[in-house]
C-alpha cells in the first residue's frame, strides 16, 4: 500500500532521514521563528543622559531605546512578514527546503517519506492522500515548491504542528459530497505515471487506490468488486478513467443485491462481467449452503435411527412377555 500512495521504495523500512543531513535540518526548523529563543526581555525605560558641561549649562538629552526580541514561537521575525490568513511564507519556504531534494527543487521520494515521519503520518494511509489532494500534487511521492507552498496556504498552514493540527478538518472536509466526488478523481489522476504517460491504472494500483479512497465510507459492495479485479488479472489489463469514474455512481445506485442494475442503462462493459461473475457467485453459495443443510440433516436422521430401532426392538420384547402371561 505504501508503494500504491507514494510509490516509496521500502514502504516497510522506518520513515525518516537516511542520513545526518536531514536530521539536522529538521531541528533547524524546529528551532525557527522564535527570535532565536530568547526569552521576554521587558522594554527598558528611555535612559537620558543629562550631565552638566563644566559651564554649567546641561547637555542635550540623549534617548536610547532597548529594542523588544519577540520570543513567542510563531510570532513574525524582523525579515517576515505575514499574509491575510497570519501564515509566514517565509516559514513555508524552509520548511520545503528541509526536505527539498538536493539536485530537483522538488520534495521526492526521500524527502517525503520524513515528511511523513515528521507527520506521524504513514505514506500508506488515507490521511497522506488528503493531504496529497489538497496540495494539488500531480504525481504520486513528489511536491513541487509551487504545490507545497499553495497547499500550506490552502490549509493554512506554516509549520508541521499547524498541519498535523490541520487534519482532522481534512477529513472531515473530504466526506463532503462535492468535496469526495473531487478527491475521488484527483485519486486516479494522482494514482497515473506521468513519467510514462499512462492513461489508465495498473489493476493492483486502482485496486490498493479504491481500497484508500473509501475509507472513511465504504460501499457494501467494494469488497466484492475488489475480489472480482483480482480472481479475473487476465481478462482486466487496467481500470480506465471512465471506469473509475463510474465505479463510483455504481455504489451510489446500484444495490449491495445487484437488483436493480440493468445491462441496458449505460455502464462499462466491465460492469456487466462482474456483476454476472457476482450473482453466480451467489447462486453457488446458495447451493452450497443448501447441499450442506441437506447433508446435516441426513446425519441427524442416521443419527436417530439406531435409537428407534432399539426402542421399536424393546417394545416388541415388552409385548411378547405380557403376552405370554
């Protein structure tokens, strides 16, 4: 799943800096913002220096201010200034460069995965995914300077706490009707190999992608479609953006029973396969579930017949010895 949402190579290896570099980059961040860290100093009353020249005439007044450092973390420094929304760009800009890749002025594989570490987010769960949508990112394990910094200022957000602090409006933002339908095809888009042009997904990508997508909300009938990709890989070479996109007026219309769909009304071809390959599925369950009724009821009748043969079998005797009286 990991390689599915951010196509890193060792999804399973601990996320974070492979090296000393990034680790100390990430502190550097945390280390920003606060006027160096130093603690309120009050502002010191305007000292006047008024000593008398020997003529007996005083000296011009002389006023020095002490200049006040602003020591709360997220308060703006001299060279900062904040947008509409209070959010630095200036923040915003070397947080990127803490995990910008060395030669792309891009966040790439490497980067992403301590971004993610740094989250306490795994690349692999949904919450990435949002995040992804929100940046606008047109490829899978890689941000742009420009998406980062318009998807920090979309969240509104200029540090890894105020994003972190961000995700649960995400998610709640992403179970809105419009807003899903959204992060539903910006999900397949984001899912294509730009690299390669693709123009549909790799069946195990769309299949780890529709798991992903739904979920916060989840179709009664996605396993069963889900099952059906995987059981028939030589018939389905990819799912394309039509199919994907339709899939999801699917769920929306169709019955988990499959009673009301219909060959004649416009759907992918692929939905015709599998919704005969589901309701056959069915009928030999149902069979099945029959037979085995069948059969436990044949054993209960075994069951009983040695104990009525031995009950007719007493009785008889019983007959016999009153009778012989």
């Amino acid at each position: 799943m990991g390689q599915c949402v951010t196509k890193c190579k060792n999804p399973t290896s601990s996320l974070g800096s492979k090296s000393g570099d990034k680790e100390s980059g990430s502190k550097s961040h945390h280390k920003k913002g606060g006027g160096g860290g130093h603690k309120d100093e009050p502002s010191a009353p305007c000292s006047k220096a008024t000593s008398e020249l020997s003529n007996g005439t005083k000296a011009p007044e002389v006023t020095v201010e002490t200049p006040v450092i602003p020591a709360v973390m997220g308060e703006p420094r001299k060279d900062e200034s904040l947008d509409g929304d209070g959010l630095s760009l200036m923040r915003i800009e070397e947080l990127f460069c803490c995990y910008k890749d060395k030669h792309e002025d891009a966040i790439l594989e490497e980067g992403m995965e301590s971004f993610c570490n740094d989250l306490c987010v795994d690349p692999a769960e949904f919450r990435v995914l949002v995040l992804a949508w929100k940046f606008q990112a047109a490829t899978m394990c890689k941000f742009t300077r420009k998406e980062f910094i318009d998807g920090c200022r979309a969240v509104k957000a200029d540090s890894l706490e105020g994003i972190c602090s961000r995700f649960p409006c995400m998610l709640l933002d992403a179970q809105g009707e419009e807003n899903f339908k959204d992060l539903y095809r910006f999900t397949f888009q984001f899912g294509l190999d730009a690299d390669e042009g693709q123009r549909s997904l790799q069946r195990d990508i769309a299949i780890a992608l529709w798991r992903l997508v739904f979920t916060q909300d989840t179709p009664a009938i996605l396993e069963r479609w889900l099952d059906f990709l995987a059981e028939n890989p030589s018939g389905i070479r990819g799912i394309s953006r039509d199919t994907w996109n339709m899939f999801l007026n699917f769920t929306q219309a169709i019955g988990p029973d499959l009673s009301n769909y219909s060959e004649d009304e416009a759907w992918p071809s692929l939905f015709d396969t599998f919704v005969e390959w589901e309701l056959e599925r069915r009928k030999k369950e149902e069979e099945q579930a029959l037979k085995a009724r069948e059969d436990e009821g044949k054993c209960t009748e075994t069951e009983c017949s040695p104990t009525t043969d031995r009950h007719e079998t007493e009785g008889s005797r019983g007959s016999q010895t009153w009778g012989g009286h």
